[in-house]
C-alpha cells in the first residue's frame, strides 16, 4: 500500500536526528544521542573522502587527496576552510573556534574546538600528507 501524503514525514537533508546508531571499533552496537551523537557525526564526516562514496551525497565528508604531497605550509593555509566547510554540512554545529596545527614529517595534527546546540566538543585529528 502506498502511504498518503499525510504519513510521509519528510525533514531537511541538513536536520540530523539527536539519536542514531553507536559505531565502536567500526561495528555498530547500540544507540546514542545528543552530545555523543554530534561527536561522532564529526569524526564520521572528517573521516570520509568527499565525491569517493556513492553512498553520501556530494556535499559530505572532507576533500583531502588532493593535498596529499603538497607543501606542508599550504597544507595547514587550506586545511582550516577545508573542515570547516566539511562541518558546515551539519546544521546541528554552529562554529569551529580555537585552532592549532602540529606540523610534523607526514602529517599535520589540527586541534579545535566545535560549537554544537548541545555544548563544545574538542576534535584533534592527524591529517596525513
């Protein structure tokens, strides 16, 4: 049976659910909300190649290969812009403030904190270059 027009709940790409699915060592166990949920939406959408899953729609994740080889300085110069427009796809997060950046051989480490409807969150993620 088709479901009438009524019964179709439909919301913005952009509104995500308080509570979803708990991903432990890349297996999913259990539920969890609010804050939890934002922390984990965050280390999903930075941990996602931007244009690489069909699966997402072209404006999740993070576009990273092209910065692989690339010159350290212009590394951390882009990097920013690049997370922060990574992040903005998240309606529930409202600001990114308190950046540094580690620079070391291989890789770059960005630490920062993220404005959320539900409190701060602090990130540090190693970007590998």
């Amino acid at each position: 049976m088709i479901p009438l027009r009524e019964e179709i709940d439909i919301t913005s790409q952009n509104e995500k659910p308080w509570e979803t699915y708990c991903m432990e060592d890349n297996i999913i166990q259990g539920r969890i909300d609010n804050k939890d949920a934002i922390e984990q939406a965050i280390y999903k959408i930075l941990m996602t190649e931007r244009y690489d899953h069909i699966i997402y729609d072209r404006n999740y994740g993070i576009e990273l290969k092209d910065l692989i080889g690339k010159d350290r300085h212009y590394v951390c110069a882009v990097l920013k812009g690049r997370v922060e427009d990574a992040l903005s796809y998240d309606s529930r997060i409202k600001g990114i403030r308190d950046w540094s950046l580690e620079m070391r051989k291989d890789s770059i480490t960005a630490c920062f904190t993220v404005d959320t409807q539900r409190g701060s969150i602090a990130v540090s993620r190693e970007f590998e270059i």
